[in-house]
C-alpha cells in the first residue's frame, strides 16, 4: 500500500476540514503503522464524520480525473 499523503490532501484536511495539525499528523502516523488509507483511518478513529469522509472523497476522486 502506498502510504504517500499529497500536499494538497494535507492542505485540504487542513483548510477545508478544519482538522487540527496535530490530528492530521497523528493519522498520517496511525495510517502508516496500520497500513491503512488515510481517509478510513481518519474516520474509523472519529476523526472525520462519514459527511466530512464524503467530502474528502470527493476531493481526491476530482484530482484524478
């Protein structure tokens, strides 16, 4: 699994999703240690509400197209 996290994602957990540093930080941590996407992990651990999961899905679907 590729743990990469981009810049943009970190900006918009950041910006948009007004997540705290320290918890961005701390899922980018929880999600290399369990090999885990950053987006579920964030969520399973009640860090983002399935709302915000949604919006950050679609956030990253819209930079691959």
């Amino acid at each position: 699994m590729n743990s990469y996290v981009s810049r943009e994602t970190i900006i918009y957990l950041f910006n948009v999703l007004n997540l705290e540093e320290s918890t961005i930080e701390l899922g980018i941590k929880l999600s290399i240690k369990n090999n885990a996407p950053l987006p579920i992990l964030l969520w399973s651990y009640g860090m983002l509400t399935i709302e915000e999961l949604d919006k950050l899905y679609s956030f990253l679907f819209q930079k691959i197209d």
